[in-house]
C-alpha cells in the first residue's frame, strides 16, 4: 500500500521502439543541498530546474518550518531567502520527510548542532529505515536522539546546546551519513572532519565550497579525509540544477534493451561519484555515447545517446565501483536479465537499508519474471537471457519503492509478456514525469482500473 493515497497498479509492455529526448528531472540530490544550503546562507539564493518530486517539495517545507523563505515561481524556479548559520529556529510541528531518506538525514545534521527539539516522521517506508547511522555520529556533536526501536522514525532529535567540533570515520560508504556530519558541523565551532574509505557522491562539499564555506579534501591512503570550518558565513548563490543522472539511468536503461530504440538524454551530471552505472554499461557492451560534454555550475555534464544494445554480456562489477551506482543497480539487473552471461554485483549490502530491501525486490520480481537470480547478504548475480528473452508476465511488488516500480517498468518494455507493479505512485517521489515521459518516447502503459 502506499504511503500517499490507494496503491495504483500500472503494467507496461512491448511495443514500439523508444525514440527522442528525454528531458529527465533535476538532480534530486543536489535540488535537496540547494534547498538547505540556500536555508543556511544569509541573502536570496535563486535555483533554477529543481526537481518538483515529492522528496525535494518535502525538504522545502521543512526549511520554511525552519525559518527560511521558501518560494516557488514555477517550472522549477525558486529562491530561498536563507536565515544564515546559526539562525534557524524551532520548529512548531513535525517535519515530515514523506518518502526521503536523502532529505530526513541531511535535515538531521542540519539540525544538529542547534538547542531546540525537532521531531522527524515519514511514509511507512523511511519509517522502517534505520537512523542509527546518522544519530550516532550526530551524537558526537552532542544531540540526542529520542525514537522508536532500532532508531526508526519518528524520531525526536534534541539539537546540541554546546556543539564541539567532530572528527568521524565513516563505517559504511555513504554520502548520506557523511553529509549529515558536515552539515551539522556548519554550527559547530572549530574544524568538523570526515574520512572515508571509499569516494561518494561529492555534492556536499562542491556545493558548500560554493556558498562559500572552508572545505578541503586531501586523499590518502586510508582514503577521503574532507575538512570544513565551522560557523561560516555563507554567501547566497545562483544555482542550475543539471538532470538526474539516476533518474536519467530509466530512459537510458530501456532504450539499450528495446529493439530499434535511439533515445537522448540531454544535459545530464556526470559528476564522477554518480556516473558508475554509465561507466558499466559500456563495459557490458552498450552502445552508450557522451556528446556535448561540459561544465554546469561547478559540475560535469554532458548528452548522453542510448541505442538498442543486443550484444551486451554479464560482467563482474568492481564492488569499489558501488557507491558511485549504489542506487542504479535496480535497473542495472533489468539490463544484465537482457544480456549473456552472468552479471555479478558484489558489496552491495547497502541496498538491504533502501527504501526497500532493494535486492530481495528485484530478485523475487525478476525470478516471478522468469530470471535466474542468486543473492547473498552483500551480493547477486542474474543470469542474461539474452535480447528479447525475457519472459515477462508477472505482477510485481514494488514495496513503496520508486526505482523498484520504475526498473520493472522498463522491463516489461522488453520482456514477452507485460509486467505490472502492484504501486506506481512511489515514483513521483524523485520522477513525476515518468509515466508521460517515457510514453511520450513511445514505451506503452496500461492502469488496469481506469
């Protein structure tokens, strides 16, 4: 069921090939930074092609609870009067984060490092999500955390009255946790540090050396070791959002396993942290191409071109490689069931704590679909059936997840016979345009209950 109203089954199927631009979202996860960023800065920040999804709308409202100006003007323009480093103020009711596991974490560290309660709460999916991995480090900083068992929300966090700076290794590559420790150290006096063994996402910092803050990152042996001053005065900016790359990896994804498809996906990031997925698609054979590539606002981005790949084989992705993709391995099983071989996927224990258990989801739908599938706690492996050999014909839980519901969607574009996700509403948290999107590129979609 979903969290936002009755579930809404929608079933896709083979039809004709996928052909056009496909102008995708904005990056959700810097449209979530932008927002914050913009909260904390002291002056307008302007943003233009944020994304509109459910996640980002929610991270908006809950900085206006926070004190910021927070205004729409339409086709993704807004602008965020922020009320600077250590000016947010208490807020009157709960924050709801809905769907957003990205948005309540990064909210937490905001949060932090200021005297005063705020109480966290979301749909029945982040409320099954562990917390513990940011109120542990937050704790560091002196906030306590009050929530339900195993730390899940909702969740009451009592911000530090007399925050000390941290210093943090992360246990887990995560862009999350290590965003959260640096937000929080924003209000915290002295120098917070944040090492990790594996590079992920570098929005963060990117983006907090834009407003302007000291941040520096060295790379040594025992990995990332990023440092950040605290208690900046940040400098509001003028922010373009470029296009999902995850949301991007949907069009992209479908294009390579429907036959005849030549679909383009214009300025895309291409950040190096985000970009694994495209980087494994080549490896397996994709006819995959960069086109006009360039700079956006302190990012790299480029058009990517996706033809019908029918030759694509399995291959072992590097498992350092994971936390670059660790979001697109969904729809990179969809591909490998389209491929010869076996594709493995080893180090990807994260996706068990997604908004669902991510490999579960798509092993039992993609076994209900006709695909060989083995998985452990930290790994799996699909057997390719090859370019149209997919069965298909099977009614799919997409566990108020939205890129479980938006993967098996694309592979009912390809498979024999349609395939339905009991729930398609989940995907308007990060792509509420997909449906019409990719329609619109050609891709064929039934509700059974209109």
């Amino acid at each position: 069921m979903s969290g936002h109203g009755d579930p809404v089954p929608l079933s896709s199927r083979k039809g004709n090939p996928l052909r056009g631009e496909a102008h995708v979202p904005g990056d959700k996860s810097i449209s979530h930074r932008a927002l914050i960023l913009g909260a904390m800065a002291v002056g307008e920040t302007k943003i233009t092609g944020l994304l509109e999804g459910q996640d980002v709308l929610d991270t908006g409202r809950a900085m206006a609870a926070l004190g910021a100006d927070v205004v729409s003007h339409g086709g993704g323009a807004w602008s965020v009067h922020g009320v600077g480093v250590g000016g947010f103020s208490e807020p009157d009711g709960v924050i709801d984060c809905g769907n957003s596991g990205t948005g309540v974490r990064l909210l937490m560290g905001a949060v932090a490092t200021y005297p005063f309660a705020t109480t966290f709460t979301g749909d029945a999916s982040l409320n099954g999500r562990p917390m513990a991995r940011v109120t542990d480090p937050l704790a560091l900083f002196g906030a306590q955390a009050v929530g339900r068992s195993g730390g899940r929300l909702p969740l009451t966090l009592v911000g530090a009255a007399d925050p000390v700076p941290v210093r943090y290794a992360t246990p887990v590559p995560s862009a999350q946790v290590k965003s959260a420790v640096l937000l929080a150290g924003l209000n915290a006096p002295g120098e917070t540090v944040v090492m990790e063994r594996e590079a992920t996402r570098d929005h963060s910092e990117r983006m907090l050396s834009g407003f302007g803050a000291t941040i520096s990152t060295d790379v040594t042996d025992e990995g990332r070791v990023i440092t950040l001053q605290g208690r900046p005065e940040l400098t509001p900016q003028t922010i373009a959002v470029p296009r999902d790359p995850s949301s991007a990896a949907f069009p992209v994804c479908a294009a390579l396993i429907v036959e005849g498809s030549d679909v383009l996906v214009p300025n895309i990031g291409l950040n190096p942290t985000r970009a694994g997925l495209f980087e494994t698609l080549r490896e397996m054979g994709a006819d995959l191409t960069y086109e006009n590539e360039r700079e956006e606002g302190g990012e790299p981005a480029a058009d990517l071109r996706a033809r019908f790949s029918p030759d694509m084989k399995g291959i072992r992705v590097p498992p350092e490689r994971a936390a670059s993709m660790i979001d697109e391995y969904p729809i990179l099983s969809v591909v490998a069931a389209f491929a010869e071989g076996v594709t493995d996927m080893p180090g990807v224990a994260e996706l068990r704590v997604k908004e669902s258990d991510r490999i579960d989801a798509m092993a039992q739908g993609l076994r209900a679909c006709g695909v060989t599938v083995e998985d452990g706690e930290d790994w799996w492996k699909v057997t390719g059936m090859g370019a149209g050999g997919v069965p298909g014909g099977a009614t799919v839980a997409a566990r108020l997840d939205h890129r479980i519901a938006m993967a098996f969607l694309c592979l009912g574009m390809a498979s024999a016979k349609p395939v339905m996700v009991d729930d398609a509403t989940p995907i308007a948290t990060s792509f509420p345009i997909f449906e019409r999107l990719m329609g619109d590129l050609g891709a064929t979609f039934t509700r059974p209950n209109a």
